[in-house]
C-alpha cells in the first residue's frame, strides 16, 4: 500500500494478531490499540470514498471488540484464557460485564466514533497518541475504581484531576463541536458525582454516598450549602479554561549555543527525573535570567519536550489573579496541590518579575497576598514539595524579592550568544530556503551581529528572506531562464521569468503584473540581503542593562 499510516496500521494489526496466537495478551492489546489509532487516522484524514472509510471502520470493529475481549481477561486475570482471537460473542461479552469493563469499552468505541481527538506523534511507547486524553481516560478509570473500593477521598481527587485533563483537552486539542460536546458531557456526569462525595466527606453522613452516577435533584438540594457551592463554581470555571500544560516539539539540538545552560538544566531537571534514587534531595526551584531575547523561555520549551514523564504547567499571571478577594491565593495553592498530585511536575513562571517583585509600601494588599502564598507552597512549613520543580524565567533578575530569589536554589545566566552560536542561528533561521551563502557568510554575519540576541538576529533573517521579494516587486526587467517549477519540482522548464537587468542583452520589460502565476522562479536569499536587513536592525539590548545583569551574575549568580 502506497500510504504510510494505512499501511503502519496494517502492519500494527498482523504484529496484534501473532502476538494474540503467541498469546502475549498485553503486547497483542497494545497493538490492537495502535492499529485502531492509525487506522481512525486513515479514516479522518487520509482515505476517500465512503466505501472505503465502511470498510476500515468494519475492521476496527473487529479489533476493537478482541481488544476488550483481552481487557477483561487481564484484569480479571480469569483460570482460561481469552477464546481464540476473534469476534466477542454477545454471551460472553454479557457475561464478564462490569463498570469497569464498560468505561474500557466506551473508551475505545468513542475513539471509532470521534476520531477527532489525537495528535500523532509517536515518539513514545503510549497506546495513545494523545498525552493528556489518554491521563483524563487514566484517571477517571482510577477514580471509579477507588469509588467502587469506597475510598472516597482518593476518588474525589482523582475525578478532580480527570476533568482537569479533559479540559485541557477541550481547550487546546479537540477539534469539532461534536467532540467537544461529547467530553462536557462527560464531565458533567464527573463533575456530580465529585459534588456528590463532596457533601459526604464534608458532613461525614451515616451511610455512605449512593453507587456512582449522577446525583438525584431531590439529594442535591436537600444536601446544598454555600462551600459546595465554591466548590462547584470553582470546577465549573475550570470548565472554561484549564490551566496550560503544553509539550512543544523543541529538542536541545534546536537550541543554538548556550552549551553551559542547556547541561545546567540536564543536570538539575532531566537526571533528576530518569534516575531519581541518584537525587535524593528535593527539588526546589531553577531561575533562569538574562537580557531578553537570549531564549529562557525557548529553553523551558525544551525541557517541557525533553521531561517527557513530567507534567509541565506553564503560568502566566492571569492564571493566578483574580479580581475576587482571597481567590488569587486559593489559586496559587490551588495549583501547587494539582502539581503535587502529579507529580513528577515542573511549573513554569514566565516574566516573573511581574508577579513577584520587591513588596513595598506602595503595593496592594492582594499582590503581597499572592507572594506569601507562593513563598509558603514553595518551601513552608507542611507543604511536601518532592517531585516538584519550579522553573522562572526573567530578564530583570534585581527586580525580584529577595524571598523569592532565594527560593530559587540555582540561578541560571543566560547570556547573549557568542559568535559562533550566532552564525548557528543565522543557519537554524534559514532553514531549507533556498540560499546562496556558504560557510564563511555565516562565519562573517557571526562577527558582524556582536551585541545581538538571537531574537535579534530571527529579525535579521525574516527581513532577508522578504528582499527577494522586493526585487521582484520593484523589477522592471525579467528574462528567461531554466529551472523547477514552483508547483511540480519534478519538472524542469526552460520559460520561468526572474528579475535582471536592464543592461542584460535577455531582458525583457515588464513588471511582476505582467508575469503569469507560475511562471516566477524567485532569486535565492544571498549575502547581501543578509546585510542590507542587518544595516536596518539594531540590537535591543543596551549597556546599561548589560551591566546590571554582570553585576547580578556577580552577586547572584550560579
């Protein structure tokens, strides 16, 4: 088959069906997964016809009903194993039945039915492609399972969290009204029964809450009080907007120069996550600061990809003011105890000179609120903060609290690139576009942009790339030449039209209006676009600055 995630989920399904007869189950359910996640892929995006889009749902059908077949055999760990693979009949699907079962089941027949939910990477071994669907699923599954153990309490924070999950999958990935419609709904029938053990933990009743499902209005009402209420609001908010928790696709190789940050941050971040009995001590906080541009946030973009078993919160100050009186503190304790209870956790605080500056006189009552707060969840009396790393990123580091400053055990400067980290960055810009410079262009653009930040030089490089175009607008000649046609690489034609000119004895006179669609083969970026823009942008780091932040490295730094 010529498509690749048609022929992947083919290949996925024949692996499934051999380690089924070689009756290795939990490596055959694990593939049935996969095969069913590519072949939905396959469904949504790639195949045409509705007959063919039929013909493979029939055959997720078919694995999805041996996948739950293995389920129950799994989990019940039944003295025979699963009957030969194959379609489950109706008595034997009736007769291993249960909640748990069933939540298993509308898992994978809302994946056939919504294949809308997943991005595919699959640079890990999870049977999911999606990260944070397939931790909802996990938790919501554990959740019943500690309700039906009546371990409420455990229940209650695990349905919590599950609807976290789900909306941070509502808010950032689902895509469809349907899908999104169809996760509510979900959390909706979570969310009751969260409210409903609630109550009973909070009056310590008689007898215990009623079997999970939705509460009864008649019980709702007889049971409501104001604190229930907060409760409720406060989930019901988080329906609206989920606190951010992104996995950017940045690696450490796409990160140019700042060697020394980058091991830094192995060392206090990633080791300590793959081989945690080698770090027995707690992980407290890691700030990183330098002039602005220099990639402090782009770094914490890396670790957020490269801490693959971490659940990374990114927080800005919006996630943690609110206009309401006290509220703004429940959310910074708030967040640190979702960060407890998923752990590994890494939250990381952008331009946070903004939130906790120096406290002064002349401050709210409600700002100094929010620094106390944080000052206490990050290292206060009771608080158990293993497994929790907090990473900050400023480039006015002498505007902090000193509270605050000494919260972050290691200090990181992250300086303006050398050169030769500049002419990286001049190579990383560019890319795959078509360009005429060589080595020692870059080497030459790396001396010239002393003082630049490599936000400074990402300028540079998207003003070059726009002077092939400015002289092709400007053009009054053009002639013929020979090359690849823009739409149909494959082909070379010997009528496309570039810029000249006029003294060249092949041009034409025309203008870029008189020249047919794909008919322009546009001149490649070279060096002297690459200087022009650099003669046009200057950096945006000054002295004074560059002075402060030696002397902070100097009293401060680590």
């Amino acid at each position: 088959m010529t498509n690749a995630s048609l022929q992947k989920a083919i290949d996925l399904a024949s692996r499934a069906s051999e380690e089924d007869k070689a009756k290795n189950y939990e490596g055959a359910l694990r593939l049935y997964q996969q095969a069913i996640q590519n072949y939905l892929h396959v469904v949504k995006y790639e195949a045409q016809g509705d007959k063919v889009k039929q013909s493979i749902r029939e055959k997720c059908a078919e694995y999805l009903e041996r996948a739950e077949q293995l389920m129950q055999y799994l989990k019940n760990k039944e003295s025979t194993p699963p009957s030969k693979p194959g379609r489950v009949s109706q008595s034997d699907d009736k007769g291993t039945d249960n909640d748990d079962g069933d939540a298993e089941k509308k898992k994978l027949q809302s994946q056939l039915q919504e294949a809308t939910f997943y991005k595919f990477t699959f640079n890990t071994p999870s049977t999911m492609t999606n990260a944070s669907l397939q931790k909802a699923i996990d938790l919501a599954s554990r959740a019943s399972e500690e309700d039906k153990a009546k371990n409420y309490e455990g229940a209650l924070r695990l349905y919590q969290q599950a609807i976290q999950n789900y909306l941070h999958v509502v808010k950032y990935e689902a895509q469809g009204d349907k899908v999104k419609q169809s996760i509510r709904a979900k959390c909706a029938e979570y969310l009751e029964r969260a409210e409903q053990l609630m109550q009973y933990l909070k009056n310590k009743e008689s007898t215990p809450p009623s079997k999970p499902g939705r509460v009864s209005q008649s019980d709702d009402k007889g049971t409501d009080n104001d604190d229930g209420d907060a409760e409720k609001k406060k989930l019901q908010s988080q329906l609206q907007g989920a606190i951010v928790m992104e996995k950017p696709n940045i690696q450490w190789d796409d990160v140019a120069g700042l060697e020394g940050a980058k091991e830094a941050l192995k060392q206090a971040v990633i080791l300590p996550i793959k081989f945690p009995h080698l770090f027995p001590g707690k992980r407290r906080g890691i700030l990183l600061f330098g002039p602005t541009g220099t990639g402090k946030s782009y770094l914490a973009k890396a670790v957020a990809t490269e801490a693959n078993n971490s659940t990374f919160f990114s927080i800005s100050s919006s996630d943690l003011v609110s206009k309401w009186q006290g509220e703004s503190e429940k959310l910074v304790k708030n967040l640190f105890s979702l960060a407890r209870e998923q752990k590994p956790s890494i939250i990381f605080i952008d331009e946070i000179d903004a939130m906790f500056g120096s406290r002064n006189e002349n401050e709210s009552e409600a700002a100094r609120k929010i620094k106390t707060e944080f000052l206490v969840q990050m290292q206060g009396i009771g608080n158990d903060n293993e497994g929790i790393l907090v990473l900050g990123a400023t480039n006015i580091p002498w505007m902090l609290d000193s509270a605050i400053r000494r919260r972050f055990e290691k200090r990181i400067h992250i300086p303006l690139p050398e050169q030769q980290a500049r002419s990286s960055m001049f190579k990383l810009h560019l890319g795959s576009t078509p360009n005429s410079l060589n080595e020692a262009d870059f080497i030459t653009l790396g001396k010239k942009t002393d003082g630049y930040s490599g936000a400074d030089i990402s300028i540079v490089v998207r003003d070059a790339l726009m002077q092939p175009i400015r002289r092709v607008q400007s053009a009054t000649h053009f002639k013929k030449v020979r090359g690849k046609a823009w739409n149909n690489p494959e082909a070379v034609v010997d009528d496309l039209l570039t810029p000249s000119s006029p003294n060249d004895p092949d041009a034409l006179q025309m203008t870029w209006e008189d020249v047919a669609r794909d008919k322009l083969l546009e001149p490649i970026v070279s060096l002297e676009d690459m200087l022009m823009s650099l003669e046009k942008t200057k950096p945006t780091v000054n002295e004074e600055d560059l002075e402060k932040m030696k002397k902070f490295t100097q009293d401060f730094g680590q």
